[in-house]
C-alpha cells in the first residue's frame, strides 16, 4: 500500500491512498466468503456457489460494496500511521473508479491541526467587571440561612401570603384549549419566587386552602416556547396546599445552632471571608474568559466543520445529560421548547467554533512554550483532587492513572492560560458600570 500526502487546506489533509491488486482480491475473497452466505444461484445451496459462478450471475460488482468496507478502514489507518497524520474527526473518503486486476485507489480527506501562526500575546489589555463584597451581601447569606433552618408550619384557614409555599394543581389553556406543558399536579410554589409567568404567582396570594381561581396571564413576548409567546392564557388552580415559615431571630443562639460559631459577630466574618473567597474566584474567571477572547483576536486559526461538528455533537451530549439530571430526555425538551437538534447545532455552532480555535490556540501555546509538568506539580493535583471528591489518596491515585495523560495536558493548558493572564494589563471598571457583576453568588 502506497499513501502521499497531497495537501493540509483550511486544517484538512488530503491523502492519496493506493491498494496493490493483491491486498485488493484478498477483499475481494473476504467478501465473497460473506456474500455467498446470503444469496443463492439456481441449483445451488446457499453458502455453496463457487465465486466465478457467483460473479458471473450477479456481476463481479456484488463484492465490491462488501470489500471496500474491509479494505479502506485498513489502509486509511495504515496511510495514517505511515505519514504520522493525527486525525482530529471521521475522514471523507472519494472512491475512483474500480478496474479489475488494477491497483485500487482512493482518496480520503480528514481534520488535523491546523497550522497557524500565534499573534503578540503579551500585553493584552483585559478590563473585568468590578467585584465587592458587600455587608448587603452578607445580610442576604443570613437571610438564606434563616429561610433554611425556619421552622415550617401549614395554614389550613390562613390566606397564603407572599413567602409562602403552596401545593397547587393547575391547568393551562388559550382559547378554551389545553396546551402541551401547562398542566401539573401536587405542584410546589413559592409564592414571590417569580418561578412561574409574570402575574401568576401575585394572583394566589389570598387563597385558602381547597380554594380555586382561574388565573389569567400573558406569555412573555420572549417566552422560550414561540407558539405561547405573546398569548393570553388561563389557568384554572385549585390550593390543595399551604406552609409558611417561622423565621428565627438572628442572634448567637441561632449563630451556635447552625454553625460552629459561638457569636453571630463570628458567623458574619466567617460568611464575609467565604464571599471574598467566592470574589475572588469570579474575578479570575473573569480574567481567564476575557484573556482568552482577546487572545483568540490575535490568531486567524482555520477550524474544518467536521471538528466543530464532533464539538457540537459533545456539546449535546453534555446538554443531554443536564436534562437527565432533571428528570427531562433531549426528546422532551425539544417537544417542549418546539426546537430539535438541527436547531441546537444552529444556534451553538458560533460556540463550537470558539471552543475549537481557543483548545488549538492553548494547544500551541503549551508546544512553543514548552510547558511541563514535574512529579510535584502532578502530586499535588492528584492530592487536590482526592481532597476534593473525597477519596483517600491512594484510591484516587488508582483512579486516575488511565487518566494521567488527559490530566497532564489539562494542567498544560492551566499553564498556559495563566501565562496569557501574567502577561496581560488588567483593568477593573468602576462600581458604577458593572453593577450587574457584583451581585455575589450565594448558593452553597
């Protein structure tokens, strides 16, 4: 077998592959082998018709389809392994003409790396949001602390009010019909929460329990679903439900009870260094984004659409898998929102392209920098890591050794985003311009 590099365009390789005769009859037996086992020639048995009477009844042509996929996966990878192509996706084959007792040839066209020149990546101005820790935003940790350990209590005569959680049953309909999604039984709702469409939730507020209310609102006209965007609707709701919380004063015996803490004083700076902790992080992260954008400006990398399209099909995948987590299948998300996947790769394909460039932008850094990884440095990842997910050391040592090489590259990569970051002039904005930004994340 014989195999020329013909081009690299656009981070495509375009190969020339060709089969002696040889190798090629040896297919062509293999397929003939599989064929006869399935077709037959009048006065014989299946599995028993010699492959010159086989060909001339059906035509040597039967055992070309059969061959082919024997022989060109075999020489595809060989040609690969020859010229020391590292494929990036599933090739593209272009198959000439077959001349029986001739060489067979084929061409195969597939994704590498592309080759590209890194820009001046020293110096890039980065400007991030600005990011403080607020005694507001202290309060609210403590108001999320006293809604979780209140103490919960039904209202069987009392009205619901704002803050409450009500159990409701519902049901949804525009122009007397019901519709796909607007209906749920033994709901849970926190009136105030703003979970359910604009006006809803302030509609209840008053009931009792086993009490019922026809609530009318309109869809957003930026609703997800298009077909209820903008539409008036009804909802019939019956209150089968209603707790209400007790809150607890906030003093050092709720500081003892929930922490271990013996002051209130204490819990506030201990909940104060966690959100400056929590900063922090954003603020690198924010860092991290910014100088990889600007970076990505720096470099013109070609990325081929069967590498963004195996991007994309990962990015759906792991999209899939959120949805699993919350009880949804792909199907039933796309019956709700009227989308489908043709739809999702649309929409994320700017996104995929983006991830694409951005992993061979860093993949190149890390080559020209040459960044390594001593024993230490992996030590003390693993250890991280075990601290992490709870593991004892060892065990996540065992885990992780099929993993070494992708944990290696990993911390490559941190390397070099954190050289893009060291060599980059930061900026914060003003208070004034970011304030969206500084709303402090608050989930545990």
């Amino acid at each position: 077998m014989e195999a020329k590099l013909e081009k690299i365009e656009n981070s495509e390789a375009y190969i020339a592959i060709e089969v002696d005769a040889e190798k090629f009859e040896e297919g062509l037996e293999k397929a003939y082998r599989k064929v006869v086992k399935q077709v037959g020639v009048p006065g014989f048995r299946k599995g028993r018709v010699p492959r010159p009477l086989l060909e001339a009844h059906y035509g040597k042509e039967i055992l070309y389809q059969d061959a082919l996929e024997v022989i060109v996966p075999e020489a595809y990878e060989e040609a690969l392994e020859q010229l020391n192509i590292n494929a990036l996706a599933q090739p593209e084959f272009d198959i000439d003409e077959i001349e029986d007792g001739k060489p067979f040839k084929f061409q195969a066209r597939v994704a590498v790396k592309p080759e590209f020149e890194l820009g001046n990546l020293e110096g890039l101005e980065v400007s991030i949001p600005y990011l403080q820790v607020t005694d507001q935003d202290v309060d609210n940790r403590l108001e999320e602390m006293r809604s979780r350990y209140a103490e919960i209590s039904e209202k069987t005569e009392e009205p619901a009010e704002i803050g409450d959680t009500l159990e409701i049953d519902f049901e949804g309909f525009i122009d007397g019909e019901t519709f796909s999604g607007g209906q749920g039984s033994d709901y849970p709702l926190e009136l105030g929460s703003n979970t359910f469409i604009p006006g809803f939730e302030d509609q209840l507020v008053g009931l009792k329990v086993g009490e019922s209310k026809d609530v009318q609102v309109t869809f957003p006209e930026d609703y997800h679903a298009e077909d209820l965007a903008g539409k008036e609707a009804i909802f019939k709701v019956e209150i089968k439900k209603i707790e209400t919380k007790k809150m607890r004063d906030l003093d050092d015996d709720f500081a003892q009870e929930v922490s271990s803490f013996d002051s209130l004083a204490e819990l506030r700076e201990d909940i104060k260094t966690n959100l400056d902790e929590m900063t922090e992080k954003r603020k690198q992260e924010f860092i991290k984004q910014e100088v990889l954008v600007q970076a990505l400006g720096k470099c013109d990398i070609p990325a081929a659409d069967s590498v963004v399209n195996v991007q994309l099909d990962r990015m759906l995948e792991q999209f899939g898998q959120r949805m699993a987590a919350q009880g949804l299948s792909l199907e039933q998300y796309f019956q709700f929102t009227g989308s489908n996947p043709e739809a999702f790769y649309t929409e994320l394909r700017p996104e995929a392209e983006r991830i694409v460039k951005t992993n061979f932008m860093l993949e190149k850094i890390v080559e020209e920098k040459g960044f390594t990884i001593s024993d230490e440095e992996m030590n003390k990842q693993i250890e991280n890591m075990a601290k992490d997910l709870g593991l004892e050391l060892e065990k996540a040592k065992e885990t992780l050794t099929n993993l070494r090489d992708e944990l290696e590259q990993s911390m490559k990569v941190d390397k070099a985003i954190k050289y893009l970051a060291d060599n980059a002039v930061i900026t914060e904005k003003t208070e004034e311009n970011t304030e969206d930004a500084n709303e402090v994340e608050t989930g545990e």
